[in-house]
C-alpha cells in the first residue's frame, strides 16, 4: 500500500504542473506562482501518502520581510514535506538540469527561479550574490538547499557558500527550516508512514555582517540545524 501511495503522489505532481502552468503563462516568473503550486503539490501529496507533518515555529516564517531560507535536502519527497513553507514571493534554486524535466521543469523556469550548475562552484556563486539584489530590490526572499544535494539517509551535509553569500550581500536574515530524519517508512517504501516533525527556527541576521564572516555564519547555522535534526528525529521515534 504504501508503495502504491508514493506512485500515485508522484504521478500527480506533473498533472499538478500542467493545471498550474496555465497560470505561470499568465503571469510568467511571478514568484507567487511557486507559492501557488507549492501548497498544491505539498497538501494533494501528504494526503495521498497519508503523511503527518506536525509544524513547530510557523511564526518565525517571515511574511514581510525578505529571507534567505535553508532546509536539510533528504529525499525527492521533501516537495510534500516542506512545498507549503515558502513565504510570500518566495524564489527557489535549483539544479539547471530541472529545466527539462517535463511540466515540473517549465513551471519551476515561469516561477522565476534560479538555476544554477553545480558542477561550476565559481558560476553558481556569482548567481547567488547576483540573486542578492533581488532580494533587496525586489522584496524576494530565497529558498536554498545549502547541502546541495540528498543525503539520502547520510545525515546532514556540509553546506555550500551559495545561500549565505546572498543572505550577506543583501543584509537578508537566514531562517533555518529543519525536518526530522525520514525513517524507512517516511519514504513509502515500506508499511504505514511516520510523522515528519518539521520546525522552522528564529531568524538568524546577517546584518553588518561582511565576507569575511561567511565561515562563521556557515558554522553558527549548520550547528543550529544539525542539533534540531536530532532533537526532532529523537521524538518520532
């Protein structure tokens, strides 16, 4: 059954894309069309998969003031774990490769999104503090996975300069978003799917803040993150 679950969530998702482009079409790379098919896909996917996300936090999601958010990158079925998050004119970065991805791909170009090559750590760097001036010249705030990539199960990564790069160009404050630790049953493979307990922390300013403090501020945030992760994941057990 639970493999079942997880088919049928994931056929939905480009059924999703294709009712949510006629609106990216009519209003192309307006940030509140990720906001729109984030909430789509993240509540139609946890219904299906029967997926539990009890929210710690939700207060310290900004709604008026631009962000740069973080989240630990575990699975593909973060989209329905964490989709419903963004605050407003909410922005996210993604692989360049997304593009092709059929419906998903062509959504995610017409929400404005950045796409970056991950292969090119100098380029996907200049992307990130370009995207720094949007954020202060058009109210955007940021969604970046720091890891990088999945760990699939390998806990928490080490993070990439990119997100923290933007959050201190622009003087945007980091707002750490955690999720526990997806268990075997978390992903659908196996049996009935457990609870994933997701908090978001008080806001992090970078205010002030110079390049030179980058280091730092990776380290102060990874800690943070990493030490909820496991206070999370220890409750749902």
């Amino acid at each position: 059954m639970g493999m079942l679950r997880a088919i049928l969530a994931w056929l939905l998702v480009p059924v999703l894309c294709m009712l949510g482009l006629v609106v990216c079409l009519a209003r192309p790379f307006n940030p509140a069309n990720n906001r729109l098919l984030g909430r789509m896909m993240a509540k139609t996917g946890r219904f299906v998969l029967g997926l539990q996300r009890p929210l710690i936090g939700a207060q310290y999601l900004p709604e008026h003031r631009p962000t740069v958010l973080i989240a630990n990158h575990q699975h593909n079925d973060d989209l329905f774990v964490l989709g419903d998050l963004l605050p407003p004119r909410t922005v996210t970065v993604g692989k360049s490769a997304l593009a092709w991805v059929p419906f998903f791909g062509q959504a995610f170009w017409l929400g404005g999104n950045v796409m970056i090559n991950r292969s090119r750590s100098k380029q996907a760097v200049c992307v990130m503090q370009a995207t720094s001036a949007a954020i202060t010249r058009e109210n955007k705030s940021l969604w970046v996975f720091p890891e990088g990539t999945r760990s699939r199960g390998r806990g928490l990564q080490a993070f990439k300069k990119g997100a923290f790069y933007a959050a201190v160009a622009s003087g945007a404050p980091i707002t750490i978003v955690c999720a526990s630790a997806y268990h075997p049953e978390t992903t659908g493979l196996l049996g009935r799917r457990r609870p994933v307990t997701v908090e978001i922390l008080p806001p992090v300013e970078t205010a002030g803040l110079t390049n030179s403090d980058i280091p730092d501020l990776m380290q102060r945030c990874h800690e943070k993150m990493q030490q909820t992760i496991d206070r999370l994941s220890v409750r749902t057990v």
